[in-house]
C-alpha cells in the first residue's frame, strides 16, 4: 500500500513538471511552490530553505528567485526568518 501512495506521489509531480511548470510564467512556478510549501507542518516548513527548496524544483536562476522572494517581503506577502517561510499571505496573481 505504501508503494503505490509513493508512486502515486512521483507521478503527480511529474505529471506537475511536465504540464505545468513548463507552460507558465517563472512567476506562476515560484508562486505554486510557495503554496505548496506552505501547506506542510509548520516544524516542517521551518526546516526547509525556502530558495533551495524553488531552486531544487525548478531551472531558475537563484537571483531571480531572490528578487521575487524579496519583492514578496517588501510587499507584505510573505514573511521569512533565516530563509525559512514564516507566513504566507494571499499572494498576487501577477508579478
């Protein structure tokens, strides 16, 4: 049983790559991952680096990552300690 849950996983998230991430804007990637990561534990989360975590999962480049993570804080959309994600507020549907 748990085999197939984990594969089930696997084939969600490529089926994710594949057909979304590949046809959006950077922004829209960033913008799910950011979702994504802020449905997990909160003692999760807080152990994930936030820019690390996009950077595994996309080809975007850790300047453009930083700049969009930056212009998120300054906006009041996220908020971060030490690269980790603290609280997600609604964030925009457009960069």
């Amino acid at each position: 049983m748990d085999v197939i849950a984990v594969l089930s996983y696997y084939h969600a998230v490529f089926l994710w790559r594949d057909s979304y991430a590949h046809t959006k804007s950077s922004y829209l990637v960033v913008r799910h991952l950011l979702l994504q990561l802020n449905l997990l534990p909160k003692e999760k989360r807080y152990s994930i680096n936030i820019a690390e975590f996009i950077q595994e999962r996309t080809n975007l480049s850790r300047s453009y990552i930083m700049k969009v993570l930056s212009d998120l804080k300054t906006g009041g959309y996220i908020t971060l300690r030490k690269g980790r994600l603290i609280e997600l507020n609604h964030l925009p549907a457009k960069y």
